[in-house]
C-alpha cells in the first residue's frame, strides 16, 4: 500500500490550479440547458457580460470562446495588422505572442523587472524610441498581469500615451486583482480575460474582451460572429471569426463569479503561507511578493542557489515524488523556436526567471490535506540532505 500524507495517497495528484466547481455551477448549468437556448443571443451570455462589465467597472463586455480569441481581437480593434508591430513581454504565455502573428503584425519583444515579472517599463521607453526612429507602426503595447500582479501602469500608461500608441491589457490571469483601487484589464483602450480550466475562475474554455469604447466592442463583436450583416440573408463584408463564447458556458461563469471573492480570498490564504515558510529561506522570495491587490492565481518561488543550496528544479523534482505538480514560470518567447529571430529588447531577467523560479499549487480547489502535504513536501525537502 502507498505511504499516505494528510489523509491522501502520494500517487493522488495535487494539481497546480485545478477549476474549483461544485453544486452552484451544477445547478447554473442545468438552469441553461432547460431554458432552451443555446445561441448567443440567449439569456445567459447577454447576462454574463453585463455582470462581467458591472464587476470591473466598465461600459461593455463581449464573451469570447478563449482569451486568446478575446486577444486577436482587441489588437484588430486598435489597428494591429500587416505593415505594424506589437511590442510584448517575452515572459507571457504563447498566446499573447500568436495573438499578434493572426492580425500579421510582427511581435517585438521587450524583457521584465526582476521583482514582479512584469513588463520593464524603462526599457519599453526606449525600446518606443528605437522603434520610431526606424520608421515602425507601433499599433499596440500588450502589457501582461504577470501571476495576477498587474503592471505598473502609473508609467506605462503617460509613456504610451505620450508616443500615440494604444495598450492592450492581457489581464487572462488577473481577473479580481486592482491596481490602486481600479479594476485590471480596465487600464488600456481594450482589456481581456481568459476562463481557461487553470484560470482563477472557469468556464472550461472561454474568455472576456471589456472596454468603454463602444466602437470596440460593437466591431469585435461583428468579426467574431463570422461578420454576418444585419439583413435576412447572410451576407458578409468582412472576413469573420466564430469566436463566440456557448451560452451553456456563459452560465458557468455566472456561477464563478459570484464566488469569485471566495476564491481569491483562498488562494490569498495559501500565498500567505508560502511567503511566511519562504520567508526563512535564505536566497527564496515569492515574486511579486506584498501585492494586496493581486488575485494570487499562482505563487511563484524564486531561487537565488547560491545563496540558497539548491536550485528551483530540485525543489520540483522533490515534490513530483510525492504527486504534486509544479512547473517554471513562462520560458521566455525570444527563446521559443518559433520567435527565435524576432527583434528583442533584453537584460535577461526573464531568462534568469525562467531558470530560478517554480510556481506552486495555488488552486482555490485545493483540499486543506493537499495543502498540508505541499508543505510537508517543502518542509521535507529544505531539512533533508542535499
């Protein structure tokens, strides 16, 4: 029989963000399925983006089959296209670079600050400069919420704003966190958010593009719905996307938002946690540490081994041995085959990142014994021999 830890088999896995669904969601879904309407045009995704527009504080929403779907078109809506280029934070997701290849823009990358993961604003100053010196179309700045943290949109913002160029939020992690007091995924001209199965909440897949520039909205509304004109035929000027998110879906994410506080309040408890065990680590931090307006989606351990022994892997293998997953942060997208000559601006923090971080299970559904054992694990493995 397998050795057991807080009640768990070690073989039983303990995911890094498992979706957190119980008998709300359950009985949000069944709601939708005997009110008969599974267009986009039914009562659940009308509902859902105005409660989604209500909770960030914005004019309007548009639900959308992935936040990558929401990314492609927010960078169409301000001006992404063949002929410009999209500057983007090396340290994302793939999908924020692809994102920018599907409009024919060219994505330029720009690296990160050490502390927080997110955009180095200094160097996107002159990275700007560079660009205009040479003659480039800059159609957007992609700023990313690194783990939920948003950026520091107090300089990103007057930069853009003072050299013309639009900001897209990539908020996909961040719903729930602020930044001063204001909601993120509110800050650029168009913002989004992914419902991913791992996101802070879930709608299995989809996701939300939010912004108060009605032609916006109204525009990427018309691609994603195939570009369909409003006559009795079908007839279409455009090409379009079928990019709408299912009503059945939207439903679930009625459900997850109205626990979303819920959720974000766990998943803060846990963060809490790592930082009070990390805290008497030496050479450790948790990036984007002492952030009260972050959701905490996920909490990463930074790794100085030198200082500290030992290595950020080591740590994962570790715990892999007693089932709990754990991965990296975001291998840089200069590093990527795929966008290994595409122009960046680097001082190789998201290099260093990549190499000496680990991001833990972080999950609102994890269980109070999965949680013990991910700490037992780390307790275990910072008293053990090396």
């Amino acid at each position: 029989m397998a050795p057991r830890s807080g009640g768990l088999a070690v073989t039983d896995p303990v995911y890094l963000s498992p979706p957190d669904i119980g008998e709300l969601e359950e009985a949000c879904l069944l709601r939708a399925i005997r009110g008969g309407r599974f267009d986009p045009e039914g009562p659940e995704l009308g509902a859902f983006e105005r409660e989604v527009a209500a909770r960030v504080g914005v004019g309007y929403a548009l639900g959308l089959s992935s936040g990558t779907a929401a990314l492609h078109m927010a960078l169409l809506a301000v001006g992404a296209g063949p002929g410009s280029v999209v500057v983007v934070p090396t340290l994302t997701f793939a999908a924020t670079a692809n994102a920018v290849i599907y409009t024919g823009a060219e994505p330029v990358f720009v690296d990160c600050e050490a502390a927080t993961g997110n955009l180095d604003v200094d160097l996107l100053s002159d990275l700007l400069g560079r660009l205009a010196d040479a003659g480039r179309r800059v159609a957007a700045v992609l700023a990313v919420d690194i783990n939920g943290r948003c950026a520091d949109y107090d300089r990103l913002l007057p930069l853009c704003a003072a050299t013309g160029v639009a900001v897209v939020e990539d908020a996909a992690q961040a719903l729930g966190s602020t930044y001063r007091g204001r909601s993120a995924g509110t800050f650029g001209r168009v913002g989004i958010y992914s419902f991913s199965h791992n996101k802070i909440m879930t709608t299995s897949a989809g996701g939300m593009l939010v912004s108060d520039d009605a032609g916006i909205v109204a525009r990427a509304r018309h691609l994603a719905t195939q570009a369909r004109e409003p006559v009795p035929h079908y007839e279409h000027r455009d090409v379009g996307y079928n990019y709408r998110l299912s009503t059945l879906l939207a439903a679930l994410g009625r459900a997850q938002l109205g626990r979303l506080d819920t959720m974000i309040a766990r998943r803060r408890a846990l963060r809490d946690r790592y930082e009070r065990l990390f805290s008497a680590v030496p050479g450790t931090r948790i990036l984007g540490a002492g952030d009260a307006g972050s959701n905490c989606w996920l909490t990463s351990v930074v790794v100085e081994a030198e200082r500290a022994g030992w290595h950020a892997e080591d740590l994962g293998r570790h715990l892999a041995t007693r089932g709990v997953e754990t991965r990296p942060m975001w291998k840089p997208m200069h590093r990527q085959p795929v966008y290994a000559d595409r122009q960046v601006a680097l001082t190789g923090v998201a290099d260093e990142l990549f190499a000496s971080s680990l991001s833990l299970p972080s999950g609102s559904a994890l269980t109070d014994e999965q949680v013990e054992r991910v700490l037992d694990g780390i307790v275990e493995f910072l008293e053990g021999p090396r």
